[in-house]
C-alpha cells in the first residue's frame, strides 16, 4: 500500500464523496468523520463513477444499479 498527499481532511465533506486524479488513475474518496477512504472511481458494470453516490452503511452504492463496493477494501459486496 502506498500514500499520496492528495489535500487537508477539511478539503473534502463530511459524508460525502470526491474525485481525484492520480496519474491516470480516477480515485473516488470518501469522508467519514475523521477518516478518509479511497477506491476505484469506476463502477465495472457500466462505468459509473462512484464518488457521486452517497456512502451508506460503509459502502458506495452505484447509483446505476445498486452495486456496493467496500470503503475499506474496493470490493463488491452486491450487484443488483
């Protein structure tokens, strides 16, 4: 795992998400009081970008399909 200073954690809202580009890589973080986490910006089903969707319960939820990818991990818990 690997860190890149991508700004001040009063940068990004709380609760919501934002997208930032490292290298050619689309990053969707997400702010959760405190903390800050990071995943792919991309939906795999249709390309959605995840950032627009609002976190819930530890998850984005693809506003697309109801996919939910883990804020800790990336990974897909559901696709609808």
């Amino acid at each position: 795992m690997s860190y890149e200073n991508v700004g001040k954690l009063e940068d990004f809202a709380d609760g919501k998400g934002s997208e930032i580009l490292i290298g050619a890589r689309r990053i969707a973080l997400f702010r959760d009081g405190d903390m800050v986490r990071a995943i792919k910006n991309i939906c795999p089903h249709e390309g959605d970008l995840l950032h627009r969707c609002p976190p819930r319960d530890g998850a984005a939820v693809c506003l697309g399909h109801g996919w939910r990818f883990d804020l800790e991990t990336g990974n897909c818990l559901k696709g609808n």
